[in-house]
C-alpha cells in the first residue's frame, strides 16, 4: 500500500511503500521505499500519513527494476603482448557504476 510520509532530507511529503517497521526505545520506525526518488529511508511512525486519492493519480517518476543476467566486466590490458580484452570482473567498477547512472539520466 502506498502512504505519504515525510522526509526530514528532502524536507517534503513523498509517496512511499513500507518495507518494514521496528520499535525503538520509544516509537517506532519504519524502512520505506519513495517510489519518486528511488531511495531508502527510515522515518518515524508519526511521520506517516494516509495518500489522498489525488496524489495517488499522479505517475510514479521512480521504478524499482534489475539488470536481469547482466554480469561485470572489465578491460584487462597486456602491455607486454600490446593487447587489450574484455574479461568477467568480480564486481562492478566505479567507472561502470558513473556511466550507468549517466544513461539513466
């Protein structure tokens, strides 16, 4: 279910999903997920209100989505043999991380 809950970083009522909920000492709070910045965050249980149908009419600009089988890769250069290649990395690179961020922009 989506709610509406305030967020002290962006300082404004965002669209979210709760994803789950903890007590603290003396309240709870809550894991949600904004669905129009595609971020995490923990807010207070008070901090959550119910979504008007209205603003609940308005387009997502956020989806949650994964690169289905896509695996990391890197470019091993041989400088003895003067060759470059394409190999499986173990994780991905910062480069690769700034690029896929850019095409999403």
């Amino acid at each position: 279910q989506i709610c509406v809950v305030f967020s002290e970083e962006l300082k404004c009522w965002c669209r979210a999903v709760i994803k789950s909920i903890m007590y603290c000492t003396d309240h709870y709070q809550t894991e949600c997920f904004l669905v129009d910045y595609a971020k995490y965050i923990f807010v207070n249980a008070k901090d959550i209100r119910l979504a008007l149908e209205a603003f609940m009419q308005i387009p997502y600009r956020a989806k949650k989505c994964r690169l289905y089988r896509t695996k990391p890769v890197t470019l091993r250069v041989d400088f003895c043999e003067d060759t470059a290649k394409i190999v499986p990395a173990k994780r991905w690179d910062s480069a690769a991380i700034v690029y896929f961020q850019n095409l999403l922009k």
